[in-house]
C-alpha cells in the first residue's frame, strides 16, 4: 500500500515539507511529532521550516484526523520566546481546531533552576490539533487515587411493590487528566541504547499513550520529523501503519533499526 510515492510501514530520508507535498490531501488519520525547540539542541545544521510543514500537515490530515504536536521554548535573556504559542496559534488560523493544551511532565528534570534564578522547568506542551472533531478518542483510564468504600445501594421495586436493596459496584477508575507524567533520560525514555544518539528523544510511553487515545489498528500514524523513530515503532507494536520523514540520514537509519527490531504488532492490521 503506497501514499502517493512512499511505501506505508516505511521511513524516507529528505526534507519533510517536500516530501509531504507529493503525498494525497486528507490520508493521515494521526501524526505524533516533535519539532525543533527553539535550537534547544544540534541538529546536524538542518533548517526547520515551520510554516511549510505546518501548511503539509493541514493539507494530509483527513477530515476528523488529529496532530499531536509536542513542543517547548526557549529561555534567552530571561525570557520564554514564547514560540509554543505562536505555533500553535498558526494552526488555528491554517483551520486546525486546538482540540486541547496538554502537559508533557518530566518525572526527572534537569536541574538548572538555581543558575536561573528560576523553578525548575518540569515541562512541554502536547498541543493536540483536529480537522474538526476527533474521529477517534479512546480515553485511557487510571487507578483513582481516593475510592469511595461507602456501601452505596440501589433500589429494585418487585411485582407485590415491595423494594430490595443491592450494593452498587464502584469504579476504581477514572479518565485520565490532560497532564501527563512521564520519566525522561538515559534508560528511562527507552531501553533501546541507539536511540540516546539522536539529541533530543520523547518518551516511547508518550508516542504510545497518544496512538492508543487518538487511532485505531489498521489507521495510518504519520512522524515528519521522525529522529529516533519513537513514533513509529510505538505505531508498529499497536498495529497501526506507520509512514516517517527525517531530514538527517544518520537519524534514518536509526529509526529504521529501531523499528526493524520492535516487537511483533499486538493486533493484524
């Protein structure tokens, strides 16, 4: 099966806005990316082209389909730059919904708020971005933290009107809320040791927490600015097709190894 010139469950070294260009209108149903943060790390000199990339990703998203778009900002001369916001205000002028702001929280920041003169930065935006309403959103469920062991009962009125009485079962879960916790660095992010050679890595959990809550097996999981690969071998293990773009050849090769080597898909596509 082929978007356009590119082999699906694939990922394509070359200049991504370029790349989009040559793909159908409407054919992703979920993109999980991380761009640049404001030169927060090296990336082999390469230009990052927001404006084209963002019009791409309008353009391939379907109808229904979403954009998580993982980001943070720079701090220069004391102050944030502010370029989350504006980005994310630019995909809601190119006709994106902001669907939500979510919250990337490190579990284990880096300490640099003494030399600051600030609190430690605990962490990133996760702007989820919609072609109107959401086709799909699978809530994820977590343990609460207070259950309610009060015996609640409910009432059932019997033929001769008299009335019995049962225990109501309680629900021990609930939907998750929009921050999300996660634990970043070396060994925690992923076990695969390959991955630590791209600069800047997002937790595997985060790539599949997403996929979980906005596609279904079988849909189509696009990266434009793969790196390490973590979305796509996230999109392999959940039975998703998966499509990656990167810039640096380098970056390439290890996500096609990473993925090479992922576990077999959890559901057929």
């Amino acid at each position: 099966m082929k978007l356009g010139p590119y082999e699906l469950d694939s990922i394509v070294a070359g200049e991504c806005a370029g790349l989009m260009d040559a793909m159908p209108e409407g054919c992703i149903d979920l993109t999980v990316t991380s761009p640049p943060y404001d030169n927060l790390r090296e990336y082999q000199g390469y230009i990052f082209d927001f404006e084209a990339i963002a019009r791409q990703l309008w353009r391939i998203t379907k109808p229904g389909g979403v954009v998580v778009w993982v980001v943070g900002d720079a701090t220069i001369s004391g102050s944030e730059t502010g370029t989350s916001f504006r980005q994310a205000l630019r995909f809601k002028e190119l006709g994106f919904n902001l669907h939500d702001t979510m919250i990337f929280h490190h579990n284990s920041p880096p300490s640099v708020a003494v030399m600051q003169k600030r609190y430690e930065q605990h962490f990133d935006y996760m702007f989820i971005l919609t072609r109107g309403f959401p086709t799909t959103c699978n809530h994820l469920t977590e343990r609460k933290t207070y259950i309610d062991n009060r015996q609640l009962k409910e009432g059932q009125r019997l033929p001769n009107g008299a009335k019995t009485w049962r225990k109501k079962s309680l629900n021990e879960t609930k939907i998750k809320g929009n921050v999300w916790f996660f634990n970043v660095g070396g060994g925690l992010s992923t076990s695969d040791i390959s991955a630590y050679k791209h600069p800047a890595i997002f937790p595997e959990a985060l790539a599949r927490d997403h996929i979980l809550s906005w596609s279904n097996p079988g849909d189509i999981v696009f990266d434009p600015m793969v790196g390490s690969g973590t979305t796509c071998k996230m999109a392999k293990e959940l039975g998703r097709h998966w499509l990656g773009f990167d810039i640096s050849p380098e970056y390439v090769e290890i996500a096609r190894k990473r993925v090479e080597f992922a576990k077999t898909p959890l559901f057929n596509l």
